[in-house]
C-alpha cells in the first residue's frame, strides 16, 4: 500500500533568483533522482530538489521529505526562455535520452502493467495504439507533461497541451506508416548481423533498427524472455565497425531502461527476498571484479551475495567489456538511488544487514571511479549508513537479551561498517554510552571468568576499536576507559606478580609479560605498562640473554614480541 501513498517531486530553478517550480511526479525514487541529477549534471537549470511526498491518510495532508538537492557552480543570475528550450519539438525529439525519461515518468504505470519500456513503445505501432485506447491514462500523462512546461515558460495549458497533442500524433502516424511500408526489418539472433549491416546505408539506421528488435520483444512477451532475447541479440551482433556500433546503441537502450524497472531486474536476477537482496545483485551485475576483489579480503561478502544466473552472468560480461555504458550508467543510478530508499536493507535479520552494507561498501568503494563517482558514492553509502544509526534499527540489532560486552563487541561490528564522518561520531557516542556504563563495568570486574580470560577479552575489544576507523579522540577515551579497568582486573588478582611467582621458566614469563604489554593478551594500559616493566627486568637478566643465544629461533620470536611492545631501542 506504500506506493499508493507515497510519491517524489523533482523541482528546479531556471536561476539563483527564481522559484522552485515542480518538473516531474513519480512513484519511483530512483526516477526522480536519475532526473534531478541529470538536470544539474548538464547545467540546464540553476539548481535541483527531489521531495518525498507521503500522505497521511488521517489528516488528509502530504509530509514532504527533501532527499536531494543540489545548485550549480556559477549558474547564471538570469536565464532567458531560449535557455530552456522545448524538450520535444519534432518527432525524432522523442527518442533522446532526457525525452525518454521523461515519458518513463509520466506512464511509468503503465509501463509496469504492461511490461514494455519507453524504448519499446517508441518503436511500436500496436503499443503506441493501446496507449491512446487507455485515453484517461494518456491524457492524465499529457497533462502532467503540460503543467511542468508551464510552470517553466509561462504560457497557457491549453496551447501546451495541444502542442504536445500534435507532436504525439505526428510521431504516431510516422510510426505506423514506417510500419505499414516495412520500414522495420526482422531481428533474430541468426541474422541480426546481417541485419544491422545492412542498414548501415539507409536514413536513420539506428530509427529502423531499433523497430525491428522492438517488435522481436513484443513478441517475446514476458520480462524473462526479452532479457534473454536481447542478450542472444548481443551475442550475435557483429564483430566489429561501424554495423557493431549500431547494433550495441541500439540494444543497449532497452537494457538501460531495465536496468531502472524492477520487474524486468528480477526476471534478470531472480527474485530478491529484500532491498539489500537486489543491491547486492545488482552490484555484482555491474562490477563482478570488484566484488571478486573485495571477497579476496574478506570471503564473509559472498554469503549476502546472490549468485547471478546464466543470463545475469552474460550480461555482466558485456557490461564489464564497457560497450554499453549506458546500460551500466542507470544501473549505476539504480544503485545510488536504492542506497538514499528508506526501506531496510534486511528487515528481518539486523546482524546480516551490517554484513550486507560491509558488503556493499566493499564491493562499490572498489569500484569507485568505473561505475560510480566518488563523491556520489561516498554520499549515498553515508546516507545509507545513518539508517543503521537510527533508534529503530538499534533497537532492533541490540535484543534485549545480550551482555553488556556482546552489545559492545556488536557496536564495535556496526562502527566498523559505517561510514562517514558523523556517522563515525554517532557510532563513538554509541560505544562510549556502553562501555562506560555501570553493566559493562560491573561484568568486566565480575569473577565469573578468570582474570586472564577477561583482560583478553577487553584487549580484543580495544584492538577492534582501533580498527573501526573512528575519530581519534573516541578511540583515546574508549581505549583509555578499556585500560583502566583492565588495570582493575590485574591489580585485584596481582596477575603480574602471580606469573612472576609461578613455577614456569624465565622464557615463558618472558613470553607472557610482552603479550600483555603489547596488548594482546592485556588492554594497552597501566596493566600493559606493569608487565612491560617486570619484562624489561627480564630481558636484562644474564641467564636469560645466554638462553636466548643459544637458541635462535626463540630469539626472534622474542624480538618480534619485543618489538610489539614497544621495547625495542
């Protein structure tokens, strides 16, 4: 029922002084952001702003949620009608990029309903006939299409919309007299080669083409045949030149606009349980190096990552090829817009949603730069990572009925996984909140462990901070808070002086006091400092420099023992 009442805005401003006017509705996010971005990329407009609009049934009113919004560097102070020009003037104007995502947006529903792309319903007279049999819905488009054009150039309703009227008309006879003439030829995998080099020739090869493999769909029907259609056409495009290049221009329009439909993704990649589901698979669609990489570092990535299907795979070697940009540039938007989305990742298992964010941040950090800027990136992935922040998830992720030290160890997981400064910040307040609280003291100084098992527990906890790249006053004052009560724990049980008592050789007492002082078996401390004293005691004893002499393969084990803990001159 959501998506009954939610949809997003896309506003602009033709200059620094004007207002914001409404450019586009959608009920896909991802739309509206691939839109607003578009605008500020190509400096048409001054400035861009996405919304969230949600009803509230109750009240009777929307809630609006900004979840983009962007200026331009030296945009003009004023702009002149002719900077804005008409976006479809001529029939061929509504085969551009920006036209066709226009119309995506304006009957995106029926799209869905009837599982075609704009790409399709552009090079099909039977689509284009059952759209205008749906006139309420057309004409609602229409309209919609209409109000935006007059919010940006003034004018009147009415003389837009009959203009915007003929030109879809127009376009509609071409298309249907093209199909009538046999403008169009046949696209089959066997003879699509010949197929694309033969209209190398001719007007508008990409126009004629694009009809052909457009009718070839229609008649493939549901999502998984066309994805598997078109993916045999890639196969059987020609080798190389000039028919290659138009054979890949054309293919890759239809997989761009599937890449942003997600009826057509899950016919590719099957069926994603969650959000973080269809992230993942995604991710592993479009830079499968890159999650190959980031799985060499840590192999836990590939337990959240769908494996990718026969057809998914072959498609992502074309896209790793880099000959169809476009296709991967939307996906490269889906990702970014699915990481702002403010559904869960995993709603039902908060411990693997950490993993698939570690997952995700991996995966895409190691594709920075081929498949997402870096700004863009490290934007979405902060966005993404405040969620995991926020009470409701840490709620959730925190059951009630851990320890106080599990809770701390699961905050540690989550810091290390976030990213972005403040969310780094947030995340040290969070682990400040818990170890210093009376619970987490209480069971460090409880005797229900040895004293040696609880000072390697908080010197595994205090290593873990350090890795959780958190700034460096939080990790002063955790680890300092982990020191004291490690010095605690040693001073009550005398640990120091027991093991210097014990009945043990000067070696292993060797051994034992420079794994403490080098926080391995201690938190770095005034524990760690007491046993790095007695061991500096140690190492000067004659007797134990002679053993050490004679046998060298002990004397390095303790050389690199004494180097981790600092004692080396």
């Amino acid at each position: 029922m959501e998506s009954a009442l939610v949809h997003y805005e896309v506003f602009v401003r033709k200059n620094p002084a004007s207002r914001w006017v409404l450019e586009l509705a959608t009920d896909k996010p991802h739309v509206a952001l691939a839109a607003a971005e578009d605008l500020v990329v190509t400096g048409r407009v001054a400035g861009a702003m996405v919304t969230k609009e949600t009803f509230d049934e109750k009240r009777r009113i929307f809630h609006s949620e900004t979840l983009f919004k962007e200026a331009v560097e030296g945009a003009k102070r004023k702009a002149s009608v002719q900077d804005w020009d008409p976006l479809c003037v001529t029939p061929q104007d509504l085969y551009t990029d920006r036209a066709r995502e226009r119309i995506a947006g304006f009957v995106e529903g029926w799209l869905a309903r009837n599982k075609v792309t704009v790409f399709e319903l552009l090079h099909n007279a039977d689509l284009v006939e059952r759209l205008e049999a749906a006139s309420t819905e057309m004409q609602h488009a229409v309209q919609k299409f209409a109000l935006a054009e007059v919010q940006v150039r003034g004018g009147l309703t009415h003389d837009i919309i009959r203009r915007i009227q003929g030109l879809l008309d127009a376009a509609g006879a071409r298309l249907r007299r093209d199909h009538r003439n046999g403008a169009f030829g046949v696209a089959e995998p066997k003879s699509f080669a010949a197929l694309a080099q033969s209209l190398l020739g001719q007007a508008e090869p990409q126009y004629r083409l694009a009809g052909a493999v457009a009718a070839a769909t229609a008649k493939a029907g549901e999502w998984p045949a066309k994805v598997a259609l078109i993916i045999d056409l890639l196969d059987a495009a020609p080798e190389d030149g000039p028919a290659r290049a138009l054979a890949l221009s054309v293919l890759e329009q239809p997989l761009a606009e599937m890449m942003t439909t997600s009826g057509a993704l899950q016919a590719l990649m099957g069926e994603c349980e969650d959000l973080g589901g269809g992230l993942c698979a995604l991710t592993r669609l479009t830079c499968p190096e890159a999650v190959a990489t980031a799985a060499e570092l840590d192999p836990r990535i590939l337990q959240v990552m769908p494996e990718l299907g026969s057809e998914a795979k072959r498609l992502a070697e074309r896209l790793a090829a880099g000959e169809l940009e476009k296709a991967r540039t939307a996906a490269a938007k889906r990702i970014l817009a699915d990481l702002y989305a403010h559904k869960r990742l995993r709603p039902d298992h908060p411990a693997e949603e950490v993993m698939v964010l570690r997952a995700l941040v991996m995966s895409l950090t190691a594709a920075t730069g081929a498949l997402l800027p870096e700004e863009d990136l490290a934007a979405a992935l902060a966005s993404r990572s405040r969620t995991l922040l926020s009470s409701d998830f840490l709620e959730a992720y925190l059951c009630e009925d851990r320890t106080a030290f599990d809770e701390a160890k699961a905050l540690v997981w989550l810091a290390q996984n976030v990213v972005g400064a403040g969310n780094k910040r947030r995340a040290g307040r969070l682990l400040q909140g818990s170890i210093f609280g009376l619970k987490f003291e209480t069971e460090a100084l409880s005797e229900a462990q040895s004293p040696a098992a609880r000072l390697a527990a908080l010197a595994g906890l205090q290593r873990s901070i350090g890795r959780a790249a958190l700034l460096a006053d939080d990790v002063r004052t955790l680890g300092g808070r982990l020191g004291q009560l490690g010095a605690k724990i040693e001073a009550k049980a005398d640990l120091v002086a027991a093991l210097l008592r014990a009945a043990a050789s000067p070696m292993q007492k060797l051994g034992f006091l420079l794994k403490m002082a080098a926080g391995e078996t201690a938190p770095l401390g005034p524990a760690a400092d007491r046993a790095k004293g007695e061991a500096l005691k140690l190492i000067r004893d004659p007797r134990l420099q002679g053993e050490l002499a004679r046998d060298p393969a002990q004397m390095s084990v303790v050389r690199d023992l004494v180097q981790q803990a600092g004692l080396a001159a």
